[in-house]
C-alpha cells in the first residue's frame, strides 16, 4: 500500500499551475473525449513521501475533502517506521481500515450515512 494524491480537472492550465508551485507530482491525460461536447480530462499526481509532505502542509488551508486529508495523514503516520520490521497485526488492520474508509468518502453520489 502507498499514498498518492490524485487531484483531476478538465482545465489543464490550473493543473499546471500546482505543478508549478508545488514543484512535485507529475501531470497526465486521464481520458480523452470521446463525445463532441465532453472535454478532455487532466490528472495531476503526487505519490508517496512528496504526496505526505504536501498534504501536511495544505491541511491547516482546506475547506473541502479535510476527512480525506485527515485520513491519508493518519495513513501516512504508519508508513514512518523504517528498517525491515515486519508491519504489526494493529498497523495492517489499521492501513486496511483506512483504504477501506478512504474508498466510501471517495465513492460518487450520496454516501450511505447520507
């Protein structure tokens, strides 16, 4: 498991922009329209060590997705540990409870607790 920050827009110039004041992550086509009137879609993606620093510096600014934030942080806590360590029983259950929770905030339309 890892952390990746995937942030997608249709207006690549603001994808751009992150990039350019970020410094990190990397910019790609998520998809290309396949209709007259539906526009392409841009990606911009952050991963691992540059994805946690990032977060932890933006969260005291959020007003949206601060559950998600809150939660990838509390992921990224648990991938500090280094060495060849095995992951505790409490640490993978831990990391499977947050991919687990992170896909129902990241699920589209109304949320069951909605």
């Amino acid at each position: 498991l890892g952390l990746r920050l995937v942030i997608g827009h249709t207006d690549k110039p603001l994808l751009d922009w992150l990039y350019d004041v970020t410094g990190v992550g990397s910019i790609g086509r998520h998809y290309k329209r396949s209709l007259p009137n539906q526009k392409d879609a841009w990606e911009w993606r952050v991963c691992s060590r540059q994805a946690v620093e990032l977060l932890f510096e933006v969260l005291p600014y959020l007003r949206i997705k601060v559950d998600h934030v809150a939660l990838a942080v509390g992921f990224a806590n648990t991938m500090l540990q280094r060495g060849c360590h095995p992951l505790s029983v409490q640490t993978r259950q831990f990391r499977e409870q947050a991919y687990r929770q992170m896909k129902v905030l990241n699920t589209r339309g109304r949320h069951a607790s909605a």
